[in-house]
C-alpha cells in the first residue's frame, strides 16, 4: 500500500511537469515529422512508382513499306508495355537521330530488313537501339527491346536444339502439371521488405524516449539524496526498499503512458502503420520500459550526483541509438555486430518486423531477444541493490 501511495504521489508529480509533457511526449512526436521528412529519400514509400511514358521512335525497313513488323507490335501491344511505350515512326535513321538531339524522342529503335521472316526462318535477329539523353529512360527502353532479341533467339536456339515438336510439347506439360494459380496478386510492402522513413524513425523515437523516462527515475531518487529530503523519507515507517520500488513504478507508469501518446499520435498525425499485432507491440514497449528503469537503477546505484547519472545515461543511450542505425540506417557491419548486444537493436527489429507483416516466429526471436536482456539487466540491477542500497 505504501509502495503504490509513493508510486501514485510520483505519477501525479510527473504528469503537471512542463518538462516532462513536453520533452517525453511531444519531443518525440516532432523529431518523427522532421527525420521522416528529411530523410525520407533513404527509404521506400507508401505510394506505387511510376514510369515515366517513354517516347520511341520507329524506323522500318523499306522492304516491310514503314509498317512495324507484326512481332514488334505484338510487343508494343502488351498490356504493361503500351502504357509504357509512346510509338512514332520515322523514314530514316537521320531522322530519328535528328529527334534525339532535339528530345523529341527518348529512345530509338532501327528494324532491319525482313525481320518476321528471319524469326520464322529459325536465323538470329538483332534490333539497332539509339538511347537518348535519358539515362533512366534508357535503361528501361533497353530492359525492354533487349529482353525481347534475348527471348527470340533464345527460342530460336531451343528450336533448333529440341525440334518444333518438342518445343511445343514442353509447355503444354508444364501448365499440365501445374494446376495452381499462375499470379498471385498481393500488395506491396505486405510481407516485404519496405518500410517509409516515418515508420523507422518513429520506432527509432519511441525506443529512444522510452529508454530517457529511466533519467526521470533516477533524477528522482538521486534528487531526494541531493536535497536531503531522504532523511525525512527513512525516518518514516517505510523501508528504502518501498522508497525506491515506489518511484521506480511511478516512473514506469508515466512510460507507459508514453509510449501509448507516442504510437497513437504517430499514427493519427502521420500515417504510421504499427502492423497487426497490437498486443506484440505493447509487450516490446513493457520490455524496453524494464530495460530503461533497471538500467537508471544500476546507473543510480553507482552514481554519487544526479548530474553524473544523467550524463553517463545520456551516453549510453545516445551510443546504443547509433550503434543500432537509429538515427540512420548503418550500412558498417561492424556496427550491427554492437548493435546486436543493445536494447535498441532488438527492440527496433521487432516493430520493423510487425510493421512489415512478417512471419511470427521471426518477431518472437527478436522479442525473445529483447526479453533476454531486459531479464540480465534485472538480474544485474538486483544484485547491484542488495550490494549497495538506497540511502541517505
């Protein structure tokens, strides 16, 4: 009862200090607008890419009269490549020449003589590619057009290899044997790999500020030995080990709630996609709040002035934030082998996992991570008590 009088007196005090509202719970929020914002380039979005139409320029043989060979159009014709591809033709390759100086065209392709008979004939075909000044656009136009040669004569060759009879036998087997769905339509970033910069600093922030509410516990107890007021405290019917567990509860108390404004304002402000796995997700926020007020115990326990406490938190929280990639995805290997021994890095690996959906067992490994070293902190932080103690 006493415990929860001296928890209850912490909570409220905390919860009407300016300070404490502004720097705990909306601090946090305004970094996740700003890093989400700028940096925002680093990371993949919510919104589909898309191709930039690309205008090519056609130039046939005179023997096919200016008309496209029936293969090229059977490929210009296709559903992903006709939104893609704006055709123009042109009489000779001066022309187009001409036009891609101006930018009047973006790509260029010259078809040689006889081309559909040459594929019918089983012979190599080749296509003369112009590129622009694009170098984007060229890329895609050469993805297309070379990945058609490619195609063709790679039939060719497996034509003459295998025979006309068992080229044509070999996939009709094949859908034979296969009765399943050929595409399976999903959406992007549904088990996937992509996350937007708002949801990776938000995880980044919410870590982050949830290991700094240990340095409002140990200003706290720090706080009563500096002002002496802990010897009023002691001479009160209630042990220091009431003393310290109550504040420490009050202080988590405060987390939590935390951690709470931070996710739902995040998501309300800005879009941020926590996952479906709410339950997950408030077991990690419990975790790293363990985390952070056994570590401002054992930083409390060994430290002699608040300012040193602070100071020394300060530092390691600032350093396993980095190590972990969050203030910036790290690309040094040598900083995810650190990293692997932080709070952060667990933590930060299992809202990434929940945001991008992934499978359960891989969230509960890093959760399971993250729950081994809260439990060595406990472990450490207990002894540290019941070596030291908390007195005046």
């Amino acid at each position: 009862m006493k415990m929860m009088i001296i928890a209850w007196f912490e909570l409220r005090r905390m919860a009407t200090s300016r300070s404490v509202l502004i720097n705990q719970f909306l601090l946090p929020l305004i970094l996740i607008f700003i890093l989400g914002n700028a940096l925002s380039g680093w990371f993949g979005n919510d919104q589909e890419y898309q191709q930039e139409p690309i205008r090519v320029g056609f130039v046939g043989s005179p023997a096919d009269k200016g008309q496209l060979p029936e293969s090229i159009q059977a490929l210009t014709s296709m559903p992903g490549i006709q939104d893609i591809v704006i055709q123009q033709t042109a009489a000779s390759r001066e022309e187009v020449e001409d036009k891609l100086r101006r930018d009047d065209l973006d790509y260029a392709v010259v078809i040689p003589e006889y081309f559909d008979e040459r594929i019918g004939q089983g012979a190599e075909v080749k296509l003369e590619l112009l590129p622009g000044r694009n170098h984007d656009l060229n890329l895609v136009a050469d993805t297309i057009f070379k990945t058609f040669i490619a195609d063709v004569n790679h039939g060719q060759a497996q034509a003459v290899v295998m025979g006309a009879e068992r080229m044509l036998a070999v996939p009709a087997t094949a859908s034979a044997a296969y009765e399943g769905p050929k595409v399976e339509i999903g959406e992007l970033s549904e088990k996937g790999t992509t996350y937007t910069a708002a949801q990776y600093f938000a995880a980044s922030m919410l870590i982050m500020f949830l290991l700094y509410s240990g340095l409002m516990a140990s200003s706290s107890l720090l706080g009563e030995r500096e002002s002496r007021t802990l010897f009023r405290l002691q001479s009160a019917p209630v042990t220091p080990g009431t003393i310290f567990a109550g504040k420490i509860i009050g202080c988590s108390l405060i987390t939590i709630a935390q951690a709470a404004a931070i996710v739902l304002g995040s998501q309300w402000m800005y879009g941020v996609k926590w996952g479906p796995y709410p339950l997950l997700l408030m077991a990690v926020c419990l975790l790293i709040t363990l985390a952070s007020m056994t570590l401002a115990t054992l930083i409390t326990l060994v430290s002699s002035t608040a300012a040193g406490a602070r100071g020394l938190m300060q530092a390691i929280i600032i350093a396993m934030t980095f190590v972990s990639g969050g203030f910036m995805p790290l690309p040094v290997e040598f900083f995810h082998k650190i990293g692997a021994f932080t709070v952060n890095h667990w933590a930060m690996q299992s809202m990434l996992r929940m945001m991008l959906n992934s499978d359960i067992h891989l969230i509960m490994t890093c959760i399971g991570m993250l729950a081994v070293i809260a439990a060595f902190l406990s472990a450490a932080a207990m002894v540290t008590y019941r070596k030291v103690g908390y007195h005046a």
